[in-house]
C-alpha cells in the first residue's frame, strides 16, 4: 500500500469526528485560494456521510454538490451552510 493511500484512509477516519473535521475546515480556511476550503470540504462530505447522503440532506443533486465543492465550484453562503448543517458542522466568525 503506498504511503499517499495509508494517508488518505487516515485521514478519512479522523474527518469522521466532528471536532477533527472542524479544525481540519478551520486550517483549509487559512489558504488564500478558495478551491483549498471547497477540496477539504469534499473530504469532509466524503468522510461524513458520502456524497449522495449529503446531497439528500441538503435537497441538492449529486451533481450540483459535485460542482459545487469542485475547484472551480462557487458556493453561495446558503449553500455552504446547508452542506455543512448536512455533516454537522456550522460557520462560526472569531477574531484573530
């Protein structure tokens, strides 16, 4: 098993708890590339449910929710809510 693969399964046990997945989204934010939050966020979906599971939560298609958190995606604040609400997570505003 390569190194990348034994990564990726760990890192898909720790998104499960909330806390982790939370600190994970947390540091995704720091980058200044929007596509780093929306890639750690399809982690997230991946790890909290999967992404047809998500996408009935959050009364999307699998496609938009596919679109939404590509690279290219470009949520809407309702939408990222509904996605984060859908793995049990919310935004939350501190100061720094």
């Amino acid at each position: 098993m390569k190194i990348e693969n034994k990564h990726n399964d760990w890192l898909f046990e720790q998104l499960k708890d909330a806390e982790f997945a939370a600190d994970f989204l947390n540091a995704a934010s720091e980058d200044d590339d929007p596509a780093t939050y929306l890639s750690a966020l399809r982690k997230v979906v991946d790890a909290r449910g999967g992404m047809a599971t998500i996408a009935e939560k959050t009364e999307l298609s699998r496609e938009t929710l596919y679109r939404t958190l590509s690279k290219r995606g470009n949520p809407t604040i309702k939408t990222l809510v509904r996605i984060l609400k859908a793995t049990g997570l919310k935004i939350e505003v501190t100061a720094h």
